[in-house]
C-alpha cells in the first residue's frame, strides 16, 4: 500500500504544483497589462474628445473590438500571440477609459476618488482570492447566472445609452460591481481548482472583471462623493 500512496501524493503533489502555477503566471501578466492600460488611459485622456462627441458609436466599436479580441485571444491561448493580443485589448480598454478619468479629475477630490476606486477594486480581488484558495469550494457553479446577468447588465447599458436615465445608471453600475466581483471568485476557484489551466485566459477574464468593477466604483464613488466647483 505504500508505494500507492506514493505515487498518489505525487502526482497530486505535481497537479497542485501545476494550479499555483497558472495562478502565479496569471497574476504575473494582470502585473503586465496595467502598463498598456495606464499608456492607453494617457492618450485617451488627451483625445477623448472623440469619444465625447460620439459617445454611442465609441462605446459599440469598442466593445465590438473587445469581443472580437476576446475570440482571437481564445484562439491563440497557446501561443505568445495571445499574450500580445491581450495586451492590445488592454491599451484599448484604457484609451476608453481616458475620458472617465478626465471628468473624474475635474472634481475637487478627483484624485482622492480615483484613489480609492483602485484601492477598493484591488480590495475586492484580495478578498475573492483569498474566499477562492483558503476555502478550496468550487464556484464554477455560478458561471451560467453570472453570464445570463452580465448579457441582461450590457443590454440594460445600451439602452440607457438612449434614454440617459441618472438612476437606471447607478442601479447599474452598483449591480456591475456585485456581478464581476462574483465573476473574480468564480475565475479565480476555477483556477485553484484545476477548471481553469491557460493563464492567458484566467488573466483575460480576471482583467475584464477588475475594469469593469473600477470604471463603475469610480462612477458610484463621483455620483455620491464627488465636489464640484
């Protein structure tokens, strides 16, 4: 019985070994995005008046880009390419960004609340990372409710885009918050619990998730806290 139980802690031994590394690498190029994303937030801060002027048609082509990326990035998790088409999607979701920031920063205590946007969004991938590898339960169960609440979430967005309804805004904002912060524990169980084995694709769908929960905990934070001149 011996050599059984051997073989058997080794080879759990080597599958556990092979989980912390996926999470190691995936933290390692969510490390590696933010350098795109700040160069992205940078130009678009200077030229977000092209977003501005076409708000609409700005956020549809880039979410048309984002998806389409998404796919090509599934298509090559295997290669560098992936980690280069990752980064492209990244420098694109922070040019985007750029105008969120520059109407941020007009307020008295914009950079106090762009500070704690990213405080509180790095807050919430500690503590759902800590739930998902102390706790070893497996979340992949919530992946089916949280895609249906996402798809429901984006069509509410679009249409808001049309009618401009302040409160439909915030109600989704805090929802967005509560979805991917479920969405970060649900990626980050898959991972320590061997559902998840491409790093490339962990640190997208974890990126995703962390973008979204900034962008909407920096507009909570401005529609409540902000002071204006």
């Amino acid at each position: 019985m011996q050599p059984d139980f051997q073989v058997y802690s080794s080879s759990t031994g080597a599958l556990a070994g092979d989980r912390n590394k996926v999470l190691r690498n995936t933290y390692i190029l969510l490390a590696l995005t933010m350098v795109p994303t700040v160069i992205g937030a940078m130009i678009g801060m200077a030229t977000g008046g092209i977003i501005l002027q076409h708000p609409i048609m700005a956020s549809l082509l880039m979410l048309s880009a984002v998806i389409g990326l998404q796919f090509a990035i599934a298509a090559n998790r295997n290669s560098s390419l992936g980690v280069v088409l990752l980064l492209g999607m990244t420098f694109i979701l922070g040019w985007w960004l750029g105008p969120l920031l520059n109407v941020a920063l007009k307020l008295r205590n914009g950079p106090q609340l762009v500070g704690i946007a990213a405080a509180g969004t790095g807050g919430i991938l500690v503590v759902m990372s800590l739930i998902a590898t102390t706790t070893k339960r497996d979340f992949s169960f919530m992946g089916k409710f949280l895609m249906v609440g996402m798809v429901v979430l984006l069509l509410a967005s679009l249409a808001n885009m049309f009618f401009q309804m302040p409160a439909l805004a915030l109600t989704i904002s805090a929802l967005v918050v509560v979805v991917f912060s479920m969405f970060l524990l649900h990626d980050v169980s898959r991972i320590v619990n061997g559902g998840e084995t491409n790093y490339i694709m962990a640190a997208t769908g974890v990126y995703l998730s962390l973008f979204n929960i900034f962008v909407n905990l920096l507009q909570l934070l401005m529609a409540f806290g902000g002071e204006r001149d």
